[in-house]
C-alpha cells in the first residue's frame, strides 16, 4: 500500500528520531510496536519485553510523561510524542541517577533485575503527580508491573525513600 | 570480618537500574539471524518426514533444523528420537533475518506426524498396560525407565515404620494432592549461539542457571570437546529452578542453525512457548505419623506419586527432594520410611523449582503434622519445638550430621514475632470484627545447602594483579539473588584487599568448572572455592613478601591491600609492590571443594508464620500478616538474605492463593493459560503491607565460608503449608488439595455447612 507512507518524529529520551511509515526497506511497518523500535532499531534494550502481550509490564515506557505498555503501542501511532526510557533518566551530564534508581541501588531493592525499567518508570510518573504517596497508593501504581522476585518490598521502600528525598530536595531549592 | 557480612552494594545494582544490563534477550550481533520454532499440535507422535523445500526458497531464509537431525544426540538425560513427546514440543526450527520472515517460513513447511496414544498424568501412566513414553517403561529410577511391574522409583525405611506407628498413642494420615505451577521468570529461556570458524568455538549467551551442564550437553551433542563450547550468562532474567539442567531442544537447535549458516543466531521464547519450558507438575503425597502422648514423634511414613513430565531431566532428584529432604529430615523421628514414584508423561519438562520438591512435599507433611499436635492435643508451635532436629541430628538418607543449628530459635523467633501464644486459638474460634474468620499458622521447610562430591565440586580461581587488584574466576550464574557479589565479598576477604579492588567473571564457562546454581548450594559449593583460592593466594603473597620484608611468614598479614607485620602494623608494604617484584607479575590462587552428605549434612531453613481472614461467604482468603526467618550460618550481606525472604509473596502465597494451571486433558494436556494475565501471580496489589521485616539467626555453619549457608531455595517453601493451616485454624477445613482459590474454598465451606445440617 503506497498511500500509507507518512514521516512522524519521535523523541526518545530528549534526542529527535525521524522515521517512515511503510513497507519499503528500512521503514517502519504500520503494524510495529513501540517497543520493537526502543529496542531493535534504536537499541535501548533496558525497555524490557517479557510477555510481549500487556500483561506484565515490563516493556513500560512513559509516553509524554504517562507510563504506557510500548508493547502494546504502535510506533506509528506516536508521532510527536516525548518517550521516556530507562535510559533516558540518568543525567547525562553529571550521571547522576535519578532518585527512584538511587534508592532502589541503596535499599538493595533490585533482584534479577527485568522488571526494575518498568517499575522505575511507573514509580517515576506516580512521583511527579503524587509526590507523597503512601505505600498503598504505591501499591495502586505498581499494579501492573509483574516482579517474581522481590514480593515488591524493597521497591515499594525504594520509591516511598525517593519520594522523601524527592520532597527534601524540593523544599531545600524554596529555601534558598 | 571487614567485607563479609557488611551490607555492600551489589555489583550489578547500577548495570539494572539504568537498563545497561544485557540479559541474554538484549544481545544482538551484526549478521543475527532469528530463530523460530514449528510445534507439535500432538501430545506424542512420531515425526515421518519433514519438507522444508518451499520455505527454503524465500529470501531471507537461511537454515532449517529438525527433530531428525536430532535422532542420536542427548538432552535432558535421554538420547532423542523421532519422536517428540509433549503438546507444543519444538519440531523443526528456521533461522531468517526476522521473527516476520521466520514465521512465514515456518508457515511453508510440512511435517507428516504418525499420532500416538500417550500418558498424561500419573493415574494413566502408572498402568502396567498404559502406553510407553519411552521404550523402558513409565517408572523413572536412577537406572532409567522402567516397567511399572517393577514397582516404584525409591524407597528407603529406617527402623520399623509400621510397628512405630501401630504402637504410637495417637496417629494421622492424610493424602494431599498439589497442582502444577509455572516458574514464571520474566526472562525466558533464550540463548544466542554463534561458531568462530577460526577459533572452533562455539559460544553461546543462555538465560541459565547451569552452564557447566549447559556446556556439557551441547559439546556432547555437537561432537566438539567440551571447551569448544563456551557459555555465558551474565544477567539472568530470574530462574526459579526452571533453568537448572535445562539444555533446551532449542539450544542445540540454535546452535545447529549457527553453524549450518555461519551466521549468529538469537532465540527468544515468546511467552506461550516459555511457559511450557519448564513447570512444577502436579504430585501427590501419603503420610502418616504417629506420636506418644507426651508429643515425642515415633514414625513417619510417606508416599509420593509425582508427574516426571517427557522427560528424564531431574525427575529422579526432584523425588528426591520431595521425599528425603523432608520425611527424614524435618522431625527427629526413630523410624522413618518413604516410597516415592515420578512417572513419566506426555507433558513438558518437569524442571526444579524453588523448594527442590519438598515446596510441595512438605504441604501434606505439614498439615499431618498440624494434625498430630491437634490430635495429641498440643499447641503446633510446642509440638514443632519439640521435634524439630538440633545439630549433630542424623538426617535425610544418608543420615550424615545436621550442621543446622537454629531451628528451634528460629521457630520461636518466628512465632513471637506474630505474637503466636496470644493469638493461637482452635479452628473456628475467632471471628474478625468485619465477619470473617480468622486463622493463624507456622511451618519450617528445610533444603540442601551443597551437593554431593559424585554429583559436582565448587572450584575457583583468583588472580591477584600488578596494581594490587583481583580476578575472581568463578563460573555460578547469577540469576538474581546476588552470589556474584557474596563472591565478590569472600575474595576480597579472603586475600585481604579492599571490596572495590575484586572483579568478577560470572556466568562463563571460561572460569573453572563449578557447581550449577541449585539447591541453595552456591553459597557453600563455589563459596568455599574462592574462599580456599583467596586463601591460597594471599598465602603467596606472604610467601613472596616475607623475603622482601625481611619477615617471617607467620608474622604476617594481608589487610585492606597490604601486607604487614602482625607484631608491627606500620612495617608494611602494599600488595601490588609484591605482585611487582622481580619474577611475579601475577599470583594465581585455586581452591576445590566438595564434600558428602555422609561428613556433614547443612541444610537451609526457612520458617514462615502467618495470618489470614477467610470470608465464608466468597471463600476469599486474605493474607493478614506474615513473617519469615531462616537461620543461615552467617549473612554475607543481610539486606540480600532479606530480599530472598520477601520473594515468598510471589512464588509462594500466589501457588496457594491464585495460580493455577488450566491444563486440557482431554486435548493433548494443553495448557489454555499460557499468559502473563490468565494465570495470576501475585501483583503489588496483592502483597501491600503483608510481610513483616525478616528474621536473620545467624548460628554460624561448620561447613560454609565464614559460616555462612544459603538459604534462598527454601524462601518459599514453608509458606503454602502456612497458610494451608492457617486457613484450617480459621474455618476447621483440612484441605487436600491446592490450591485454595475462592471457588475451592467457597465449594468446601458450603460441602461443611450442609453435613452440619444434616
């Protein structure tokens, strides 16, 4: 089908990627899914795809600041979007972590490791809406996010710590 | 101690929290091909011929590989045939330049299958007429197949069972039946395989938690020398158990396509195909016991009827565990016998699976146990008190000495952390303000903690470098509970350098061969390996340095980096001087070590006590409270013995609460649930204010490094029989069967209602 080809943007972690929609060689099937494109053609292989089906969220991903399964989206449908992966939280500059990561590497949080991107991700956006959450609206969030590992424990303390710290961080900029 | 025991950051913690970690799923290499596999839509059936002519004239489509190229080589201890033995077993397998490509090649190709009758759960394959999985017979034993008239897999009896238990003041018996569970790990089971033709290696990424067996099976079936084989796992997506001994078909498959196209190939299970890689089958367990009337336990007898599944992997173990770990083990008791069966049937791979069989051995044994203090009229926690075994016990088969010596303290601990003595009441005697009732339960589950000299030996190497640095070689994967850095940790204490001066080659089989990582056993098998090889390293430096420090040697010490005198910490000099000094350049420390079950028998423990609230009008059983302790010798790092203790929320109270296979018997056993949403682990949701802090008994352990003993595999194991008591102090409902999800519990309670109306 010629009249489905379409250019869109993507950007990805703040960096701009210009793709085309189509059957041709090296365009983007319509029918490709976000996480395909995270991962095999701009290889950010820290977006996860356990189950490849929406029922595990380990491929999530924030989609203009909203933590969306990239499994379950396709490519084609985000033009124009801001797409955060785990990548994309580290400070490029300073490396400094993001304080959801930071926590989860002190409280030892982290098992195996697989659902720790889409945890982070989730947990990052409940943070920038709910900067004081309590554990079971931590737990609310997290729903979606399969850990066979932790009992979730360690992450729930992880992103109820970065939230403290968060708040820390806050009210230390209004004082000065 | 300066490094072990302190609460160090793992090495891999910042690799996962950025998503730098490469997990075998991640790798790709220029010129990787994909592999994707044809299944059986047959239970058993013989493959007469495959054509693949169509399907190789599609470009991009590189290589083919079949059941037929298999005939002759070995996996899962069995020598294939043609014949392939489970619903969605691999058949034929396509290497293409994508997963689209591959699928519509796939599409192209025909199998002429011949369908025969198979066996799909224990009732049908235990017949003496029922037809053959194998050619030997349906019965595993450690001699291989076997006709079911030659009787049972094992059996074992100390003392007289029967007359102990006829002549016991009280007695119970109860058969519990468990069902079958996925492992769940959100890596599946892939690999990458690619040959060097320069080298002749092939090497290969697995998402194992063995790949010194890995290695074996496919230099073997590949005809290469076993170190043209190389196997990495470096980050492993979890494991469970699924990924021990488990050279998938599709391995020696990839491998196959690798070099029949010269080209890199990736396999990754979608995740209806990774769900049949491996499950926990459904069994059944016997017991009876008896006791005096002062709660001493006189006899033990138990029976098992286990799923072994298609193949002979590690059924024979796995009956093991489910017997020998638990009868002879869990109670002192004079006179003990078990009998234990694991048929074979058309169903997928039977794959350990955390609690190495005693996870679903010990729910029966610890409901009769329940059963016996109710009968002798004992408080469970006093009657466990009582029988549980102390060191220097003889246990398990061998009746080699337990090293394990906090098991009472830890039933205590555990049992004053959910304030057992004030809330312990008899079944049915507490309702909950909201109307629902409450229940209160506390098991222990014990495992192994090494493996036997015949079966392996932990081995290492540290190199110890110019600028003062370290190489730890030791090959254990690391699937998640943080062995490479409790490695890390032993080597940098047992040189006497600091942490951050170790590195750590992991998951390679370029390290020495060491024990695979199961049964709780890294801790102490590849632990004390690199324990011995620090030790027989720093033991070098000190050699070297007492010559230049003009010392003798047993004035000396290795700390922090440097050597210096005992007597005289300021005469000192830095470990890299000596590695420099003329004619060193590198120190090479080796340490083996094994052991028998006949010298010293460690196992691990793991005690869970918990509360639940069962509605009786939706049968719906909440988890109220739960704490979990273990004794572990000595906790290299406790916030890691922590995490370990947590993961019973999902793999633990999700078999008993929520997961559940739906398994068609009636369409070649296929498993309608294959998803990550119809089969229900537990969610965050599921486990919010749950668990209490971990309880930590350290009674250090004669036999591991520093005294520590692992303890992972038993995390989840004491928890189902917890709340299969729990449930029955609520309701007076003994359940027989798992799991207890809202439709079982809800149909018994009702069953109860109506006879007491009767």
């Amino acid at each position: 089908m010629m009249d489905s080809q379409k250019k869109i943007k993507l950007k990805v972690n703040g960096r701009e990627h210009c793709f085309t929609i189509g059957d041709g060689c090296g365009e983007i099937p319509a029918s490709e899914t976000l996480v395909e494109t995270i991962r095999e053609r701009l290889l950010l292989t820290g977006t996860k795809r356990p189950c490849n089906e929406g029922g595990c969220g380990g491929c999530t991903v924030l989609i203009d600041g909203k933590p969306s399964l990239s499994c379950s989206t396709l490519t084609s449908e985000c033009d124009g979007k801001q797409i955060t992966t785990i990548e994309g939280l580290e400070d490029p500059v300073t490396h400094e972590l993001h304080p959801i990561q930071q926590a989860f590497i002190d409280l030892d949080a982290i098992q195996c490791g697989m659902c720790t991107p889409g945890i982070t991700l989730t947990a990052k956006a409940l943070l920038d809406n709910n900067p004081d959450p309590t554990r079971q609206e931590v737990a609310e969030a997290l729903a979606g996010n399969i850990c066979r590992c932790t009992g979730y424990e360690k992450y729930f303390d992880g992103i109820l710590l970065a939230a403290k710290r968060m708040r820390e961080t806050a009210n230390n900029g209004k004082g000065e | 101690m300066d490094i072990v025991g302190k609460n160090v950051e793992r090495l891999d913690a910042r690799a996962k929290a950025t998503g730098a970690a490469k997990f075998t799923v991640d790798i790709r290499e220029v010129g990787m091909l994909t592999a994707k596999f044809l299944r059986s839509p047959y239970s058993f059936a013989q493959i007469v011929s495959v054509d693949t002519s169509e399907a190789e004239k599609m470009p991009g489509v590189y290589g083919f590989v079949d059941q037929l190229d298999l005939v002759g080589r070995t996996t899962h201890h069995d020598i294939l045939d043609d014949k392939i033995r489970f619903f969605g077993e691999a058949v034929v397998g396509v290497a293409a330049e994508t997963e689209e490509l591959a699928l519509e090649a796939l599409e192209k190709v025909q199998v002429t299958y011949r369908v025969l009758p198979g066996v799909l759960d224990f009732e049908s394959s235990a017949k003496e007429d029922a037809p053959r999985v194998w050619p030997g017979g349906n019965v595993a034993t450690w001699r291989g197949a076997s006709p079911v008239s030659q009787g049972s897999s094992l059996r074992w009896e100390k003392g007289n069972t029967q007359e102990a238990i006829e002549k016991a003041d009280h007695k119970v018996s109860i058969t519990v039946k468990t069902h079958t569970q996925f492992h769940g790990a959100l890596e599946p089971h892939a690999c990458t395989a690619s040959w060097d033709p320069g080298m002749e290696v092939l090497r290969m990424n697995i998402s194992s938690q063995g790949v010194y067996g890995n290695q074996e099976d496919i230099a073997s079936s590949l005809h290469l020398n076993l170190d043209q084989v190389q196997v990495t796992a470096g980050f492993v997506g979890g494991g469970f158990g699924s990924k021990a001994h488990n050279t998938c078909k599709e391995y020696l498959m990839s491998a196959i396509l690798a070099q029949r196209t010269l080209r890199p190939v990736r396999y990754e299970p979608e995740r209806s195909e990774e769900c049949i890689t491996a499950l926990r089958h459904e069994a059944t367990f016997s017991y009876e016991l008896a006791a005096d009337n002062d709660g001493t336990v006189k006899g033990i007898s138990m029976k098992a009827y286990r799923v072994g599944g298609a193949h002979t992997s590690l059924q024979m173990n796995f009956l093991l565990g489910s017997t020998e770990y638990v009868a002879p083990t869990y109670l002192r008791s004079p006179n003990v016998c078990y009998e234990g069966w694991s048929v074979y049937t058309n169903m997928p791979l039977c794959a350990a699976y955390r609690g190495f069989g005693y996870f679903e051995g010990g729910i029966g044994f610890a409901e009769a146990v329940d059963m016996l203090a109710e009968e002798i009229g004992m408080d469970p926690v006093e009657f466990l008190l009582k029988n549980v075994p102390v060191k220097g016990d003889p246990v398990s088969t061998d009746q080699g000495p337990l090293t394990t010596a906090g098991i009472r303290e830890t039933v205590q601990a555990c049992a004053d952390a959910i304030r057992w003595k004030a809330k312990y009441h008899v079944p049915g005697g507490r309702k909950l303000p909201d109307g629902r009732m409450h229940g209160i339960g506390l098991c222990h589950a014990m495992g192994r903690a090494t493996l036997p000299n015949f079966v392996t030996s932990g081995n290492a190497t540290v190199q110890v470098k110019m600028d003062g640095s370290v190489r730890v070689f030791a090959g254990i994967s690391d699937i998640g509970q943080g062995q490479a850095t409790a490695i890390k940790q032993i080597a940098a204490e047992s040189v006497g350098v600091p942490f951050d001066a170790v590195s750590v080659t992991w998951g390679d089989t370029v390290a020495p061969h060491t024990g695979d990582q199961v049964a709780s056993s890294t801790t102490m098998m590849t632990g004390n390996a690199v324990k011995l090889a620090g030790d027989d390293a720093r033991r070098q430096i000190i050699e070297v340095a007492a010559r230049l420090l003009k010392e003798p040697e047993e004035n000396l010490q290795v700390k922090n980096g440097f050597v210096s005198s005992i007597a005289d910490p300021e005469k000192r000099m830095p470990v890299s001087a000596v590695i420099k000094s003329p004619g060193v350049k590198v120190i090479t420390g080796n340490g083996n070590w094994s052991i028998t079950d006949i010298q010293a028998s460690p196992r691990s423990l793991v005690v869970t006590a918990c509360e639940v609230a069962v509605d009786t009008e939706t049968g719906k059983i909440q988890l109220l409270n739960m704490v979990q302790g273990t004794d572990c010798g000595r906790a290299i790092c406790k916030t890691r013995v922590e995490g370990q203790l947590d993961g019973v929320l999902s793999g633990g109270v999700g078999y008993v609460l929520s997961e559940d296979c739906a398994i068609d018997f009636k369409d070649n056993g296929r498993i309608l649930n294959l998803n990550l949403y119809d089969y229900k682990m537990p969610t965050a949701l599921d486990c919010v204010d749950i668990l209490q802090p971990g309880i930590i008994m350290e009674f250090p352990d004669e036999v591991g490094p520093y005294g520590a003993r692992g303890m992972g595999e038993a995390t989840l194991s004491a928890s189902a029989p917890a709340i299969m008591n729990a449930v029955y102090n609520a309701i007076g409902i003994r359940f027989e069967a798992t799991p207890l999800t809202c439709d079982k519990v809800l149909k018994a309670i009702k069953a109860k209602q109506n006879k007491e109306s009767i």
